[in-house]
C-alpha cells in the first residue's frame, strides 16, 4: 500500500471514529427526550404537575439528535433516495448525478455548517438562553447544528470524490 493510500485510510478512520461519536450523542439526545416526554407525561397524568421546561430541553435536544447523525447516515446509504430516473441509467450515468447530488450537498452543509457555528458563537457571546419558564442557553444546540453540518458536509465532498472515481 502507498503512503497516500495508507493516509487515506486512516482519515477515513478517524473520520468514521468522529461521525460515530457524533451519532452516539444523538442516540442520547433521542433518549434525553424520551425521558423528557415520560416524565412530562407521567408528572401531568398522575400528578396534575407538567415538568416545567420539557418543551424548550426537547427542542434543543431535538436538533442534536438530526443533526449530529447525518454524516454516519449518509456513509452508510441510509438517507431516502429517489431513482425514478437513476434506475433507467448506466453505471456512469448514475454515478455523474451521484456527483452532482453529493457536491451540490456538499456546499449546502458547508452553508449550514458556516451559518450554524457563527450563530453558535453569538449565542455564546450573548448568553442567549430560550424562551420560557425554564430557560436553556441556545449554544450547544447552535453547535450541535454546525458541527453535524460540518461532518455531514466532509462526508458528502468524500462522497463526491467517490462518484468521480466511479464516473471516471
């Protein structure tokens, strides 16, 4: 193996290494609501008490739990395709539109990704919290949104890469 391949592999792996985790604390975001909705739900129907601040937590949990497992998502081919048209095309073809499909996303999370952290780091800077009884900081969610769109964004150029190889 060359050393530009063996390089190649261990960003890949650390790549892979990274989306997991990053799933991983979307799998806890999704049982943080879960909890959330149980104890909202047990505390209104036995004891006439809502848990205060479950609809502001399950929001910014919420974005953690999309966002953070898209990039594993999409290495693995789990995201919902249409191929009313690829299905009537050759290897090439397919793998033309895949390119374009997976630049073209690329640039939209590069967006989300930019947007995302820069209004992460404002909410930082203006302690900006949500609205409510209860009041969260909006940051980690910001993050969430921006780091996920990020990995999600790395995976979609490796993506690319990938379909200009098989067109090629």
């Amino acid at each position: 193996m060359t050393q530009r391949g063996t390089e190649e592999q261990k960003s890949r792996s650390a790549l892979l290494h990274i989306e997991r985790t990053a799933a991983f604390c979307a799998a806890i975001s999704v049982l943080g609501m879960m909890l959330v909705g149980a104890v909202d739900v047990i505390g209104t129907a036995a004891f006439a008490t809502p848990l205060q601040g479950a609809y502001e937590l399950t929001e910014a949990l919420m974005v953690a739990s999309i966002f953070l497992a898209l990039a594993l998502s999409q290495r693995e081919g789990k995201q919902i395709r249409v191929e009313l048209l690829t299905e009537r095309m050759g290897p090439r073809g397919r793998a033309i539109l895949d390119m374009l499909a997976e630049f073209l996303s690329c640039v939209v999370y590069v967006v989300i990704a930019w947007y995302g952290c820069k209004e992460a780091a404002t909410s930082w800077q203006i302690s900006e919290l949500t609205a409510g009884l209860v009041r969260f900081p909006l940051w980690p969610s910001k993050l969430a949104l921006g780091l996920g769109a990020a990995l999600m964004a790395i995976q979609c150029f490796a993506g690319t890469a990938a379909a200009l190889r098989r067109a090629a």
